[in-house]
C-alpha cells in the first residue's frame, strides 16, 4: 500500500480564502480584525514564523501589528506592551512568540494576555476551557491537526488516537481535541515503555516529539492516519518526526513534510483572529 498524501498547504489555502473572505464582509461593515504579534529576540526559526504571520495576516485583509523587543528587554516592559494591546480596540488577537528568553517567566507573560484576544490558546483560562469541554480559543497547531483529520477520516468517535509527545503547545491540546470528538487516546512521551507496539494498535497517530524520523515505518498499523507535526532541519532538508519514506509504504494516509501541518498553523491563527474579532464585535 502506499499511502494517500495529505495536501495541509492545500486545506490551509482554502481556509485562508474563507477567512478572507469574511473579513471582507467585516470590512464592509467598518471593521478590520487585527493580529499583533510579539517577538522578543532574534531567533532565526521565530523570525521567519513572525514574518510570514505577518505577510498571511495582511493577504486575508486584516491588520498586522508586529513589535520586535531586543532579547534583554526586562519582563516588565513586556507585560507593559501587553497591556496595551489589552487595551486596544484595533487589537483582536495577540501572539507572543515561543520561545521567548530565558529570564522570562513564560506563564506569567502567557497570562497576562486577554484571554479574549489569545489567538494562541496558551492562557491558563483558555487551556482549563478547553478540558473542561467549554467554549475556548484552540492552539493553532493542534486545531489545524484536527481540521485535516476530519477531512479524511469524518466521524472520529471510538477510533484509537496515539499523540506522541506532551507540550503545552501541540501534545496536550491535541489529546483534548481528540477527546473532544469521541476518539480514544492515549498520550506517550519520551518516558513511555513499549511505544512501537502502543503505535502498532493507533488508527491515528499524531508525533510531535521534535526529533528527525522518530517514529519507524514498522511502528504504523496498516491503514492508518498519520500527522507529523514535526519540522526537523537536518544537513539537506527539512524532515518530519516520522521516517516518512518507510511509513509511506504501510499507512493509509500521511501529511508530508513539508507542505503538512505547517501551513495549518497560520491559517488557523487566522481562523482565530477573525473569532475573536467577530466576538468582539458582535
Ligand atoms: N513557537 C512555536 N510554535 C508556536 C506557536 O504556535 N505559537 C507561538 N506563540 N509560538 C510558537
């Protein structure tokens, strides 16, 4: 068998063209959504995120607002700037990019953004919302994962959900979607006894682990869904946390890497935006 590709940078393009869309009859009514997005430092990997969050947000017709802050910037002057976009009716949505220095407390600075306007779903209230089953602004990421698993699969209730890996930003919410929508799932991560064998009974298998070609074809049931999350740079290109040439020849579907889950991200930063400008207005 060889496994159908699934095209994310497809789906994602479509999602951005309703967004747009929307936002243009937004528009037309005197509101324009606006995003700011927040970069401390001078990370390489960031800075190239942040600039194509901007370029994405400006093609939909909406507002980009990006503050570049040197990495030494004290944690006051950060949550000062917070409290600003807070406070700004221009501001719907607020993204403060990870990972941020080292003498930042990252939870106290995630925290301090309106939960309203946390297009991230990184708040403390949005992640107790969204385990509670309660209306909540979704990590970007995982939501995207969920979109491209709907497509392919429709109903997921009592299908066996394998995420590999346990952030805050893909692992944890991805489990929570899951559990939304009636799967059944089980979260391994790196202290996890007999993963190829739990891998062998998932009908889908989610890895963010952020390690190059992790999971082995042998590992995939046959048939089954797989979304890699991962974007590993290796000496010649960019792989994913599956060895993806040898899943390829066992899983039912599989989303490449790049042109995967990638581009879901942005559109689905988008996607929230426009909620939260939509709930602000409404
Ligand atoms: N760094 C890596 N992924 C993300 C993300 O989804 N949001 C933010 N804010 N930072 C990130």
């Amino acid at each position: 068998m060889t496994a159908r590709l699934i095209d994310g940078k497809a789906f994602a393009a479509d999602l951005r063209a309703r967004v747009k869309a929307e936002v243009a009859a937004m528009r037309a009514k005197g509101i324009t959504p606006g995003l700011a997005v927040v970069l401390v430092g001078e990370d390489p990997a960031s800075q190239v995120y942040v600039r194509s969050k901007g370029r994405m947000t400006r093609e939909v017709g909406m507002n980009s607002f990006e503050h570049r802050l040197p990495a030494e910037t004290p944690q006051a002057d950060l949550l000062t700037l917070i409290g600003r976009l807070n406070a700004d009716p221009a501001v719907n949505g607020i993204l403060v990019q990870l990972p941020l220095p080292g003498h930042m407390d990252q939870s106290a600075i995630l925290d301090a953004v309106d939960p309203a306007k946390d297009v991230d779903g990184f708040h403390v209230l949005n992640v107790g919302r969204l385990a509670a089953g309660q209306k909540a602004m979704v990590p970007c990421t995982p939501l995207g994962c969920l979109m491209l698993l709907r497509d392919q699969l429709g109903d997921l209730a009592g299908r066996n959900a394998l995420v590999i890996g346990r952030s805050n930003i893909v692992g944890k919410p991805m489990a929570q979607l899951l559990l939304r929508d009636n799967a059944t799932v089980t979260v391994a991560h790196s202290r996890t006894a007999n993963l190829p064998d739990l891998c062998r009974r998932a009908d889908i298998v989610v890895a963010a682990v952020g390690h190059a070609r992790f999971v082995k074809g042998d590992w995939i049931k046959p048939g089954a869904t797989v979304i890699d999350v991962g974007i590993n740079r290796t000496d010649d290109r960019l792989v994913g946390d599956v060895d993806s040439d040898a899943a390829r020849q066992v899983a039912g579907a599989i989303t490449p890497v790049p042109g995967g889950v990638g581009p879901m991200t942005i559109a689905c930063l988008l996607a929230n935006t426009l909620t939260a400008a939509a709930r602000a207005n409404g």
